[in-house]
C-alpha cells in the first residue's frame, strides 16, 4: 500500500475532530449532490489570536470523510490569522498549483493525489469547499 492510502485509511476510520462541537459559534452544511455525500463543519474563535476550534460530522464516503479529517486536522488549534492563509494554500492544492511545495512532509500534502481521480474530485473536496464557505461567511461578519 503506498503512503497515501495509509492516510487515507487511517483518517478514514479514526477521523479527525469526527464530531458535533457542543458550543459552536459557526456551522456549514456542504453536499455533494453526484453521490449523496453531506459534511457539517462546526467552527468556534472566541478572539482572532486565539486557537479556534473546527471539528466535522455528517454520512459521506470515505474519501470525503477522510479529505476533510486531513484539512481539519491541518487547521485546527491555529489561530485565525493562520487559519485564512492555510485554507487558500489548501486551495492551491487541489487545483495542483504547486501548492505540495508549501507542506513539505506534512500528511496535508497527499491532498493533492485527488486529481489523479477525477470521478473522486467533489468527494475530496467537500470538506474543504464547506470550510472555505464557512470562513468566507464568518470574514464577511467581522468586517
């Protein structure tokens, strides 16, 4: 098995942050109409230095579940100031702008491996359309 299926396996059976934040500020439903697929993305910032916190539930595929677990993984416990520049280097990822390069050896830069599978492409990203909605939705409140 290469190192992107054991990511992918392992983030799909043990998600990360896999559930309902019981005091949440911010929630985004995400749906994926071709397969089914549905993510919920609980978001709590108290201030914008502090760790936010950003956990996921919902039915989906494994590769959604396990692209979203990887992307969450990769923000949470960030402050916001961080949070918005890491979400757009995600983002360079799944277009395959290069954006591997930026992570080095972290798990987070396997996201790319998803173009390799464009019938897999909405599945994968799912999580991270939900969360970018979510912080364009949460920018548009601070303003």
């Amino acid at each position: 098995m290469s190192v992107y299926e054991d990511v992918i396996l392992e983030n799909c059976k043990f998600p990360y942050n896999f559930f309902k934040l019981v005091f949440f500020k911010y929630r985004e439903c995400g749906f994926n109409s071709s397969c089914g697929d549905e993510l919920t993305v609980y978001f709590n910032l108290i201030k914008k230095n502090v760790p936010i916190q950003v956990s996921f539930y919902g039915e989906s595929c494994s590769i959604a579940k396990a692209y979203c677990s990887l992307v969450i993984k990769y923000l949470n416990k960030s402050s916001f100031i961080v949070v918005y520049p890491k979400i757009n280097k995600v983002g360079l990822l799944f277009k395959g702008s290069g954006g591997g390069l930026l992570f080095k050896n972290d798990s987070i830069a396997l996201v790319s491996k998803i173009l390799k599978y464009p019938d897999r492409l909405k599945c994968g990203v799912l999580g991270f359309n939900t969360i970018d909605k979510l912080l364009q939705r949460y920018l548009l409140y601070i303003k």
